[in-house]
C-alpha cells in the first residue's frame, strides 16, 4: 500500500504553538530570541503534555543538552505527525547539581537520549526508570562532553591548534601530551585496587555480569541472562543486546552500546564549520552523502546562503542515490540475518558498486565523499556522470529491484520469518520517537521529504511509503517501495537538472557562522537525522549534537523483541538496519 | 631445539667422498626447480637437512597463504569496504581468503577494521587470544592504524598495535578494496618467509596471551599495573607544555 501524502492536512505552526502554549501557562514559560520555549523546571511534563495533547506535538524528535558556562540547558525538539517545523523547549538546570524531569513517562522515546546526556554531561533525570551510563561505561571518570572536561589528547579548546607548530614548524606529539604516552588519563589519586582483581585474566567478564545482575533484581532461576554481541555475525557491528531469556523466548532486552563511541561530538565541538564536513560521512557510512546534506543545509540555515539551482539538483541525485544503495544493502543484510546468507548480497553489491563509481567520479572517493559545502557542493558533475547515471536509472537499478523483489519477496521462508514477527503498533512508533521506514512501517506516513520539505524535494512527485502491517516483512516492503520511489525522483532531477553555479554566497576562507542556533533534519535511509547546532559566532560551533536516526530507532527494539525467540530479535535488528558509527557516533 | 632431549632428526653419515662431490654436484644445476626435477627423474632424492625443510616450507606456506581464513569481525566503515571486497567485483575469494569465520577458534587472520575504541578493545584482545596460532592481525585504515581522524577521541584507543601485534597496515580512510586486497598480499607474502623450523608455535611456551585490558576510570593496561598504581597521582603534564610553547604571532 502506497498511501498518499500529507498535504491534505495542515502542517503545524511552530510559532503560534509556542506563543500559545506561552500565554498558557502563564509566568513559568518565556519565550527567548530563536523563539524557543524556555521552562521552568518543575512544570517541563506539564508543558510538554500540554504540547502534546493540545496542539498535536506527538513526536519527541530530540532531546539533548548544550553545557553554557553558568547552565545546563536541556533541550527539546517536538514536531508533529501532521508535519511542519518544530517548536523548541528548553529547561535550565544548576551547574552543581543537574536535575531535570524525565519526560520517558510522557514519551518513551526519550529513554536512550536521556540516558546519553545523563552520560555525556551529567544531568540527572528524576523519574527515570534506568538512568545508567550508555555511551561509556559505568565507572569511567567524569562526563566527557562537559567544556571543563578536557581528554588526555587535550592540546585547545578550537581548532586550528596552535601548538601544532610552537616554533612555526609542524610538531606531532600527541603522545607527548598525556602521561602515558597514551590516550588514557587518570583522575588524581586514582586507586586501581578496588577494581582488579590479578587472579583473574578475565575480570571484565564479572564486571558486566554483576552490572547484568543488578539491572534485573528480580530475576528468577529459571531465566537465563544471555549477551549477544559486541562481536555476532548478526549484529551489524559492534551492538550487544543483553537478552534475558526463558528457554529460547525472550522475556527482556537491553540494548548495550557505545563500543563505535568515537567522540565524533566532543571532536566536532573543536573542529572548524567545514571542518566537520568529512566527520559527518563517518556517521551513518551507508549514508554519506546524506549525512553530509543534513550538515550543510543546517550551517546554511545559520549562514542564511542560498544554493544555486544545480547544486540543488545534484544533491538531491546524490542523496537519492545513497538511498538506493542504503536500502539495498540493508534489505540484503537482513536477508543475511534470517539465513539467506550472502547471496542477496552479492546481488545488491553488484549494483552499489555502480553507484559507488558514479561517487568515485565526481567525489573522489568511494565511501567517504566529502562532498557538499555550504552553499552548494565541491565539484560539478564529470561529463561521463550523466551518460551512466542515466543507464543505471533508466534500466539498470530498476530491473535489480524487480529482480530482487521477484526472488525474496514471495520466497516462503522469507514469509514465514518476516510476517507477524516484531510488530510495533502505530501509537507506540511515534511515542518511542522512531522514524524512517520503522515507522512507516508502522502506518504512518511521515517522511521529512513530505512533512518539511528541504531542498527541491516539494518539486517532484513521489509517494511516501507506508504499510499498516508494522512487522519485518512490512519494513523490508517500505525499503523496497522506497528503492523504486527514490529511482521515480532520479528520473525528474536527471531530466530537469540545469547548468549552472554549483556554489552559492561569498568566497571566503574562513566560515562565519552568526550567533544562533537551528535544528536541521533531513530524511536519510534509516529515519530523521537530526544536527542540532549552537554558533556563538565563533569558528566552530559551540554544541554540535546528532539525532540519530538509528540510535533513537533502537528504543523500541526490546518493545519488539519481548516474546519472541532469539532467533527471531536477530531478524528483528536486522530491519531496523542499524548503522553503529551512527548508533554511537 | 638445542634444550629437547631427542634430537628430531639424525644426520645423515655419508661417506666423505660422497660429501666432497656434493656441493659440486649441486652446482651444476640452474636452480632448486631443476635439481628437484633431477632428483624426482632418478627416483630418488639426496638432499640436505635444510633444503628438504626449504621444500617442506614451500608446500607448508602455500597451504597457509592460499587459505587464510578471515575473522568474520567488522569495526566500522572499513567493515564495508571489508564486505565489498569478499563480494563479486573484488572477490576476495580469488586469494582463498572469502570464508569468513564467525569463530574466532577457526579464523587465521583478524581484520581490525575500523576504530578501535576503549570500550571495544577488551573483546578484540579477548578474541586475539582465542585464535590459535597461526594467527596474523590486518591493521586496516587510519583508526586501527593509529587512531586515524579520531585519534583525539576520549574513546579511542590510538592504535591497535598497542594491544595486539600487527603483521600488515593497510593505510586509507578508508582502504579502498585494491587496498585491502594489496594488504593480502603483502601477507601471503609474508607467510611466504616463514619456516617450519623458526616459527614460534611450534615451540613451547612461545605462545602467550595478551592479558585483556581492564575498564576502569579509564582503560587499564594490565602489563602497565603497577606504572599506574604509582603514577595515578602524578600532576598531569596535559597542555602547559603546549601553552607555555610560544607561537608565532
């Protein structure tokens, strides 16, 4: 089922929302300069119902934390399934002692992020039911996003590093600036006693057992606690899932991350504008060239500069190019999970190596574009790009779907794995904050292409995908409809794309970004990326957060899991198709 | 082999004359191939100690490279590429290292591919030692290399060679498949060198495992235990050095 869009409804008013809900609740909410909502902390949950159920804001999209030198603030960004922009909440709390209302009551959605700025700086969350540390692990010393925090390879606070050339000649040292000579770092007067226990080679097993332990105080005998991961063929990377089992059914799962944690915020907070550009094709690096989209036009947004009309174009083609790729390396890999192995793979493979060339033409680089600037993209297309992208769109992919499609699709066991496994009704999609094709899946047809157009996404006519059955064989169909949509959008931006500038605004060698701040969102394979970006008008931005598609996604994964076999949670992760550098940035 | 109480083989008493003749014996042939060849034609073959454990080596290390098993163990975006290349354009198989273990117990090659983090490092090492010897570790792309654009990460370990012995680098952010497949070969190549009679494995107790680090305030390395019970109070150096340097204006 292909619904329709949502243009018959109306979209949402970020603006009139909030200055209603300010008039409604009187002296406790202010609005700021960016027309954010700022509350006090105690009536936060009474706000955000109030949001919630008055004014159709159902979808917690993001949630996290900016550390201003004389506050926390935690910061909140609801839109609805109605589409439209967001309105932004924000709470202060105290630089000493950090509390803030935990809103998983009203939106489960907000588990995993809270948990991650409960890790990351250090706010608590009353009312949560499972505040542990997420990224890191429990013990680590300090919360390493705080400003005051500083790594052991702390040279400065900004980028370009100075102390890279004390004489005016390049100096490479990082080794020389900890201790250790290592990227470790050791809080004063630390005792390793308590911990290690020299008897044992293998102590780190009984430490997680005994976090285990303590996570279910009313376990009884018969369950059986299992970790799946860091290192299964079936988890997608590094990602262990802490099942509690009863035989072979599933009675409870946490999620366990934080083993890609590669402090692409922390780096990013240092880093240059641009200089963040080539970071971003880490994060999802299935996705690069829309993580790279999602960046770019959230500085644009800040700098206010306009995209020429091919830039414009390309991205899209680029953009929608990735998706093709994406969905089909995820539709094949969850193939892989439920036993079709490597074979669907070697199909899909065959036809992203294609697109993969057209990004090693005109990028450079196969996986790692870096690609878009602000204001446009790096490089216009070579003259060979047109010619086989239009093969590859016109005949090539769509017969490898249909291929696909002819051969997986109604294959019995993929039928039986697939169907009525991992539902996730509607309602409880959008309370737990998931988006993409899991939440289309579901039955609701969200997609920010359609809900807040960006770029040149309202000019062309394509379907969002929907199935109303919510289980895997529902997600695997979105992928596919989705493959066959992106390649309906391809076939208008080949045949409309302009000549033209590729680079729009100023030339300049270093980026001004005015004092602000935006939270931009595009739609990538895997749901709403999200950068959530706070400029002091300096050279690198003051916050730079991520809402990961993936990582939020994974909220609802025990929700789907409980009940069913083991083997089955695997098939389950493997249609949410998760991407840890994205999961843990 | 000096310290084991029997010899494993016994030199062979040839009459002198015999030896003398020998060595101008063999020089008469171009190379090993030939004199083999004349050997195997009389049916019968005279050798010495090392050149028959040189032919036993060849057959040995052909065996061993054109099998290497690969750990089934992806990090992160180097793992795509690593796919890529097990799958039809680049067809890692051609090298006879497509099959992918999922156990380490069964695995010959770990390919460290991707960042590696500290939270992550226990279970690599974990895993290093359960594979049985022989064994060689793939560094592959900048991150395992030496930490790579994350180098500064608070997570992130800056190498993977601090933990685990690295037989190949393989540079590239990440390597592309021609990379990787270059790296293989540099390996196979590798293995080519070895012999029987100098690898470690098969002498006791050369073996030994690599104590798996330790999630505490901060990553601890076992072998550097008591460095960090004496120095965990030391001042941090961090960035006066750094601050003091003076810069250019």
């Amino acid at each position: 089922m292909i619904a329709s869009d949502l243009k018959a409804m109306t979209p949402v008013m970020p603006a009139d929302i909030a200055a209603k809900a300010a008039a409604r609740m009187g002296d406790a909410v202010t609005m700021d300069e960016d027309g954010a909502l700022v509350v006090e902390a105690a009536k936060l949950p009474a706000l955000v119902r109030l949001l919630r159920d008055e004014h159709h804001l159902n979808y917690l999209s993001n949630l996290t934390c900016v550390d201003w030198p004389d506050r926390f603030e935690t910061v909140y960004h609801l839109c609805s399934m109605q589409g439209g922009g967001q309105v932004t909440v924000k709470v202060a709390a105290d630089k000493a002692r950090p509390i803030v209302p935990s809103l998983t009551s009203i939106f489960p959605g907000a588990d995993l992020q809270e948990r991650e700025v409960w890790d990351m700086y250090g706010v608590r969350f009353a009312g949560h039911p499972n505040l542990r540390r997420i990224l890191m692990w429990e013990g680590f010393a300090g919360h390493p996003m705080r400003k005051d925090w500083r790594e052991a390879y702390y040279e400065q606070d900004q980028k370009p590093l100075k102390s890279r050339w004390p004489n005016g000649e390049f100096f490479f040292g990082e080794d020389t600036l900890s201790n250790w000579a290592d990227n470790i770092k050791y809080p004063t007067g630390y005792a390793a006693e308590g911990l290690i226990d020299e008897g044992r080679a293998d102590n780190n097993i009984a430490v997680i057992d005994a976090a285990a332990l303590k996570l279910n105080p009313d376990i009884q005998g018969d369950h059986v606690i299992v970790n799946m991961g860091p290192q299964h063929p079936s988890t997608h990377g590094v990602f262990q899932m802490r099942l509690t089992l009863d035989g072979e059914t599933v009675m409870d799962l946490q999620p366990v991350m934080g083993y890609m944690h590669r402090n692409h915020e922390k780096i990013g907070e240092r880093n240059l504008w641009l200089g963040n550009m080539p970071f971003t094709d880490r994060l999802d690096y299935l996705a690069q060239l829309g993580n790279e989209w999602g960046y770019a036009l959230t500085v644009e947004k800040m700098m206010e500069v306009a995209v020429p009309e091919r830039a414009e174009y390309i991205r899209v083609i680029m953009a929608e190019l990735t998706r093709v790729q994406s969905h089909m390396w995820g539709i094949t890999f969850l193939l892989n999970d439920i036993g079709a192995f490597f074979t669907p793979m070697m199909y899909a493979i065959e036809e992203r190596e294609l697109i993969l060339d057209l990004f090693e033409m005109t990028t450079g680089s196969r996986l790692m574009c870096n690609y878009m600037r602000f204001g446009g993209v790096a490089y216009d297309l070579p003259p060979e790009f047109m010619p086989m992208a239009r093969t590859l769109v016109y005949d090539r992919l769509e017969k490898a779907v249909d291929e696909m499609d002819s051969y997986l699709t109604n294959n019995e066991i993929v039928r039986e794995r697939m169907q009525g496994v991992g539902i996730l009704p509607p309602e409880m999609a959008i309370s737990y904050s998931t988006s993409g094709p899991v939440l289309r899946a579901s039955g609701v047809p969200y997609d920010v292409r359609r809900a807040e157009p960006y770029g040149i996404y309202d000019r062309f006519d394509w379907d969002v995908v929907t199935r109303p059955e919510g289980d895997i064989f529902a997600r695997y169909m979105v992928r596919l409809g989705e493959i066959r949509e992106s390649l309906k959008i391809l076939k208008q931006a080949l045949a409309q794309i302009p000549e033209g500038p590729i680079m729009g605004g100023k030339k300049a060698w270093q980026i001004r970004v005015p004092a602000g701040q935006h939270y931009g969102r595009v739609e990538n394979p895997r749901g709403e990326l999200g950068f959530y970006l706070v400029s002091t008008g300096e050279s690198n931005p003051y916050r730079y957060h991520v809402r990961s598609p993936c990582f939020v996604n994974l909220t609802a994964l025990a929700e789907m899991s409980k009940g069913h076999k083991v083997a089955d949670v695997v098939a389950i992760l493997g249609s949410i198709d998760i991407v840890l550098g994205e999961v843990d940035r | 082999m000096s310290d084991s109480k029997m010899p494993l083989y016994r030199t062979p008493t040839l009459d002198p004359d015999v030896m003398e003749t020998w060595s101008s014996y063999v020089a008469r042939f171009e190379n090993d191939a030939d004199f083999i060849q004349q050997q195997v034609e009389q049916g019968v073959m005279v050798t010495t100690f090392d050149r028959l454990v040189g032919m036993l080596d060849q057959v040995y290390n052909w065996g061993r490279r054109s099998s290497i098993w690969p750990l089934g163990f992806g990090l992160a975006c180097c793992a795509i590429e690593m796919i890529s290349t097990a799958a039809g354009r680049y067809d890692i198989d051609r090298f006879g290292a497509g099959l992918f273990r999922a156990s380490p117990r069964q695995a010959d090659l770990m390919i460290v591919s991707g960042t590696v983090t500290k939270k992550m490092v226990p279970q690599i090492v974990r895993l290093w030692n359960q594979m049985p010897e022989p064994r060689y570790c793939m560094s592959m792309g900048a991150c395992a290399t030496g930490g790579g654009p994350f180098k500064e990460g608070y997570n992130v370990v800056s190498g993977i060679d601090k933990y685990v012995p690295v037989d190949v680098y393989v540079p590239g952010c990440p390597p592309t498949p021609q990379a990787l497949l270059h790296g293989l070969i540099m390996l196979q190549r590798k293995i080519d060198g070895q012999s029987i009679k100098d690898v470690s494995w098969y002498r006791r107790g050369a073996v030994e495992e690599i104590p798996v680090p330790i999630l505490g305030a901060d990553l601890i390395d076992l072998r550097r235990l008591p460095q960090i019970r004496g120095g965990a109070a030391a001042p941090e150096p961090v960035a006066e050095a750094a601050e003091a340097a003076p810069v250019e204006a």
